[in-house]
C-alpha cells in the first residue's frame, strides 16, 4: 500500500497541516481534477494542496520503532 504526506487545509483549525503517513486509499480525484482527501466521515472532501509519496525507507524504519502499528 502507498502512504502520501498530505498538505492540505485543517478543516478544524483552518490552517495549513500536514498529514504524515495518508494511506492512499483516503485520496481522490474529482470531476474537476482537484485532488481532495478523506479526513474523517464528517470532512470527506478535504481540497489537498501537495500530497508527497513516503519513501518505503521511511515506512520500513517506522514498522521497526513501532512494531505494534
């Protein structure tokens, strides 16, 4: 699975966020081309500004500090 670094508006605080480790799953494109990402149920069309791809070191090195995730 890819996981994405989203940078997107927080609908909760309104400021620029970034969301470390987005499974791929929780991003789309609309009709429009834009891309949006799924914050929870209530905020579904989140308008995303970049999303960057993990590196798979990153990933590895993350399972190894935290088996249990």
């Amino acid at each position: 699975m890819k996981f994405y670094d989203v940078l997107a508006i927080s609908p909760i605080t309104g400021r620029e966020t970034t969301f470390r480790e987005t499974p791929a799953s929780s991003l789309r494109v609309n009709e429009d081309g834009e891309m949006l990402f799924r914050y929870n149920h209530h905020f579904d069309s989140v308008e995303v500004i970049t999303a960057t791809l993990v590196p798979e070191q990153r990933l590895i090195n993350l399972s190894n500090e935290y088996p249990d995730l």
